[in-house]
C-alpha cells in the first residue's frame, strides 16, 4: 500500500532574517559604545592617566552595562521569537493538512506544546545572552595587549572591528540554526497531538558542505521520535537538530 504524506515542513526565513535582525541590532549599539570607551581608554593610557588595573576594571564596568541589556533583551526576544515559530509551524501544517484534503483541525496549547515553547524560550535567551560575554572576553585581550605592548590605535581598532564582524555573524548562525530547530521541534509536537508518528527525511540539498549520512537519510522513513542515526558521531537525530541543518521531512499519515 502506498504510503500517504503531508507536505513537507518547512522552515520561515522571514523569522530567521527577524531574529537576526533583532540581535544584529543589539551587538552594533554595543559595538558603537565599546569602540568609543575602548578608543577613550587608549589614549589615556597612552597619557599615563590610567594604569592596566584601571583599565580592567572599567571592561568590567562596561561588560556588566552590555550583560545586562542583552538579559533585559533575550526575556523579551526569545518569548517573541518562539511564539512566532509557533504559529508559523501551526499555519503551515493547517496548510498541509487542507492541502491532503483532511477536515479541519482545531489546535490548542497542550502541555506538550506549552513544554515544547518554554525550552525553546530557556535555550535562547542562554544564546542571547552569551554574545556578550563572548564579545568582551576578546575586547578585553584586545584592549589590553594594545595597552601592555605599546601597540598603534589603528592595530586595536582593526582588531575590534574584527571582533564586530565574528560577533554578528555568529548572531546569523544563532537565528539560523535557532529557527530550524524551533520550527522542526513545535512541527514535531503538533504533528504528534494528531497521531501522527512517523515521517519521510528530506536532505535540504543546500549547502556547500552537506552531511554525507544525511544525504544517504534521504528518503528514508523515521519515528519523530527517534530520528536516524545520521548524527555527525552516528547518534539519533532528527532533521533540523544539527547545527546548521537544514534536512526537514515528509508527515507520514497514519489513516
């Protein structure tokens, strides 16, 4: 007997590009601050006003300024965010579920669901707030070799501008790799709360560098459970739980 399918999940990069755009905002306020403290803290070293103890205790004083707005930032972003993941995933599997010709279905928020958001909620607002901390540790090394080694404005100003570079694409990667993980996980979820428990891997043929193991997953059926053991160490995962995976899957309808 033929095996029926949904259509296949797919992930928003509208809500990847929002996101992005959320963070992307917050690290160039930082960095604009930073670069002008950083500049100001130079030249007064350089003038012998400011010993490299003071200067450490002032990154200090301005890391814990930036912590604390992007704390302030991930409690609001991160609920935002995984809301929006939600009811794109919600929309899309109403979609697909017309699309096969299946009566309409009414979706609440089960405890499932409820669970399922609340994780995507705590492990966000973790990533967000590490960009700062991560920041800052380089501004610091930055700041004060140029200070200890005597080193040219231009050298520290080149090498933060750098670290600006390294922070926003990570703050890509986050919203990229965040969006296809929320959006697989609720997708999972709401398929589940319809007995739906099986489904059909689909490579996302994208990518410069795709996953031999989840190339050959391609076509292959899977319990939304478990996944395949296509893992870069050959564990169970599912399409979507991977950095930077993008592999998605056909619903395998159970009637």
């Amino acid at each position: 007997m033929k095996i029926k399918t949904l259509r296949r999940v797919r992930y928003s990069n509208e809500l990847a590009g929002q996101y992005a755009s959320s963070l992307k905002s917050l690290i160039t306020r930082m960095v604009d601050s930073t670069n002008y403290w950083a500049t100001a803290q130079y030249n007064a070293s350089m003038q012998r006003n400011r010993g490299a103890l003071d200067v450490a205790e002032r990154i200090q004083e301005i890391r814990e300024k930036w912590v604390l707005e992007f704390s302030e930032s991930a409690v609001r972003i991160a609920p935002a965010f995984a809301q929006a993941a939600d009811n794109f995933s919600t929309r899309a599997l109403k979609g697909s579920l017309t699309a096969a010709e299946i009566p309409r279905v009414k979706f609440t928020m089960t405890p499932q669901m409820e669970e399922a958001i609340n994780e995507i909620v705590a492990e966000n607002v973790s990533l967000i707030k590490s960009i700062p901390e991560r920041y800052f540790t380089q501004v610091e090394t930055i700041t004060m070799e140029s200070i200890r080694r005597g080193r040219d404005l231009q050298y520290m100003t080149e090498e933060l501008q750098k670290q600006y570079g390294i922070t926003r694409r990570r703050a890509e990667n986050i919203a990229l790799d965040q969006n296809n993980k929320a959006c697989a996980q609720l997708a999972r979820v709401r398929q589940k709360s319809l007995g739906i428990t099986r489904g059909i891997w689909i490579h996302s043929g994208g990518g410069s560098h795709p996953r031999p193991l989840h190339v050959k997953a391609h076509g292959q059926e899977f319990d939304l459970d478990e996944g395949l053991p296509v893992g870069d160490n050959g564990e169970y995962v599912l399409p979507g739980e991977e950095i930077h995976c993008g592999c998605s899957w056909k619903p395998v309808l159970p009637f």
